[in-house]
C-alpha cells in the first residue's frame, strides 16, 4: 500500500492551482473543445469537480465519520452538472472549485485522524464495504483522471493538424 494522508493531500491541495495555471489565458477553442457527442470540455470537468466536492467526497467521508457503515452513502449523479444551466464564466467556476476545495481541505484535516479513521468503513451503493482511505485514495486518482482527461481533450483538437507525427504521439493512439 502507498496511501498516506500526507501524499494524498498534496495533490488535492494542487489539483485547482494546477488547473488555473494550465488553462488560464488560453482561447475559447481550447476550454471548449470535447472528443465528440457526450465528451465534456475542459470547463465542463471542472463543474464535475464542483460536483464531487459538494455531493461526494466530503459528504461521504462525513457518513463514514457518522454512520459507519450501516446504511449506504446517498447516491451521487455524476452528471448532474451537466443539467445545471450555464451562467458562470469559466473564469468563475474555477474560483468556485478552488474555494470548496480549499474548506474541503480544512475539514478533511481537522476531521480525520489518519491514526484512528483510515480503517472506518462505509457503504457505498454498488460497491459494498469500502474504507476511509480508499475514499480519499478515490478522490486523488479522481483528480489525476480529470486533469488527463482534459489534457488528451485538448490534444485531440489538433489531431488531424499534426500529420503522420500522430504515430509518435501516445496521446493520439486510439
């Protein structure tokens, strides 16, 4: 096992900074490129981020803090920002991901004890027992998706424009 608290926060702590940095300043084209018909852009990850910190999560930890594993996490609609209308820039919704995320993060160290709550168990709707640090283990590898998700999102743009370099670019392979 390689989980420690510590590592884990260290990328959820950089996970909107990270974001911020890569996509800041960059044209319309790129934030609101997709792969096609039901592909998300890289806004629309985000809002998903939104989503997760709201909804799933630290509501979820906060069950296995309180609940234990008797009855199971509420259901989290992974989509559901998908059915949100659309008024914020994505300037705003990053702020938004970046301000829920750092309380999340407050409330994940005051909250868990990484000596006495890894262990805890919860129940997830269709996966059963499921522990505190895989949870949070979850939520990190989450990020790390999310975040090469966009970047192969944004590769895809221009995959008809670098020619037969496309053999040489993993990101490309399909």
């Amino acid at each position: 096992m390689n989980f420690t608290m510590e590592e884990a926060i260290e990328v959820l702590e950089r996970t909107p900074q990270t974001l911020e940095y890569f996509l800041s300043g960059l044209s319309p084209g790129w934030l609101q490129c997709n792969e096609g018909e039901g592909t998300w852009t890289a806004t629309e990850v985000i809002e998903h981020l939104i989503e997760g910190e709201k909804h799933n999560w630290m509501p979820r930890l906060e069950f296995i803090l309180q609940e234990g594993d008797g009855k199971p996490f509420p259901p989290f609609d992974r989509y559901s920002h998908l059915h949100e209308p659309k008024s914020a820039s994505w300037e705003q919704t990053l702020r938004e991901f970046k301000t829920i995320r750092s309380h999340n993060i407050a409330k994940l160290k005051a909250l868990v004890d990484p000596e006495r709550h890894l262990e805890l168990t919860g129940s997830h709707p269709a996966f059963g027992s499921v522990k505190l640090r895989e949870l949070v283990s979850t939520w990190v590898v989450h990020d790390l998706t999310h975040m090469a998700q966009i970047v192969r999102v944004m590769a895809e743009r221009y995959r008809a424009d670098v020619g037969p370099w496309k053999e040489y670019l993993g990101i490309l392979k399909k």
